[in-house]
C-alpha cells in the first residue's frame, strides 16, 4: 500500500490530491513542519521534519515523501509523476509525446513559478490578515509572475487543459503550484484563461476532498 508522509497543509497536498484522483488505498502518517514546532527534538514532539523516525525514511528533512513497495520517493510533483506513470488511466501520458510535455511543464513550474508563489504563501502565513511588513515582497513576486501567466495563458487559450485536452497530472501539478499565488486575484483576474483552467481543476471532487482535510487540520 503507499503510504504518504506529511501532513495536509504541507506540499503533500499535492499526493494526497492525486491518491484521491486514482482512487488508490493510502496511509497517511501525519509529519509535522519542524518549523511549526517550538522544541521539534522534544520526547513530546509529535513526528515532524527532524524527528530521527522521519530522518530515516527521508534524510533530507523534508516533507512530503512517499513510501510504495520499498520505494521511497521525496518530491511532491515527482510522486505525483511516478504514480501516475504507475496506475495509468486518463491522468497518465498516453504516449511517449504526451510524457515529454508533462515533464515539461511540470519542471517549467517548479524552476518558473514556485519560486515566486512560495513567497507570497509564506508571507500571508506569517501575517495571516494580510502582509503589512511583507507587501514589498508579495508585489515583487506577483509581478515576477505576471510575465511567466503569460506563457501559460497561452497554452490555454487554445486548449481547456495542458496537455491532451483532457485534465492530467501536469494540470494537478501546476494547479497546486498556481495555488500559491491565488490570494492575488489581480493577477488571474489579468490572465482569464489560466483563472477558468484553475476553476475547473479544483472543482474536482478529489480536489475538494483534499481540501476538506485540509482545512480541518491546525493552521
């Protein structure tokens, strides 16, 4: 059975989203960001990113990772990839040309877009009413966005999905990516297309169970 490491409000998101999508049996074990933790090292501590039982599934202190038959895997859009090289289906490449373009995009977004989206996330958690101190930021990244929305907007002005025309791993990746910056509803409101895409994806009912966990667990 795959088990995924990480708690919900964590990258692992991503993997619990895509387990929900194949419809695939999964255990969750509920690692912690050693961040979130005053005394991570603490007897009391619950498992979190520097815990030596999580060390030892994934030395580099990160979450989430995935464990599948003796398989351990510890990038969230790599998991993603993998698992649906693994079970195929509609979210899997149909062939060789399709699997190039889902890599494509998906490193397109971790190297393109994460980087700034991040940054806006991480400024609203540590000001959760708005970021005073950290609008500098937040601007400076949107606008680093803007240009690369561009290139998806794109894309998706002639196709109602990434790649296929029909929703599949690349667009679960990116969505989650893009979800970072969805606080800056200029920004879409400025790319329509990638506001629609974005809209369909995350009406999908993996999607909103996901999220329902999510937004259950402690911010």
């Amino acid at each position: 059975m795959l088990t995924i490491y990480g708690v919900y409000r964590s990258r692992a998101s991503r993997n619990y989203w895509m387990a929900g999508e194949l419809g695939i049996p999964f255990r969750s074990v509920p690692v912690v960001q050693a961040r979130r933790l005053i005394d991570p090292l603490s007897e009391t501590a619950p498992i979190n990113t520097q815990s030596p039982a999580y060390l030892a599934i994934n030395p580099r202190g990160m979450i989430p990772a995935i464990e599948d038959n003796g398989l351990v895997l510890a990038e969230s859009l790599a998991n993603n990839l993998y698992l649906a090289r693994k079970h195929g289906g509609p979210l899997a490449a149909a062939n060789a040309a399709e699997e190039a373009e889902i890599l494509d995009w998906t490193l397109w977004a971790a190297t393109e877009i994460e980087p700034h989206a991040v940054k806006i996330v991480l400024a609203y958690d540590a000001e959760p009413n708005g970021p005073a101190r950290g609008r500098a930021i937040v601007d400076a990244a949107a606008q680093a966005l803007d240009t690369r929305f561009g290139m998806l907007e794109r894309r998706l002005s002639q196709h109602a999905y990434i790649v296929g025309d029909r929703f599949t791993v690349a667009d679960l990746n990116l969505a989650e990516v893009f979800r970072y910056a969805q606080s800056q509803t200029d920004l879409f409101d400025r790319h329509p297309g990638i506001k629609a895409w974005i809209e369909r994806c995350q009406a999908r009912a993996a999607f909103r169970e996901m999220m329902t966990v999510r937004e259950a667990e402690p911010a």
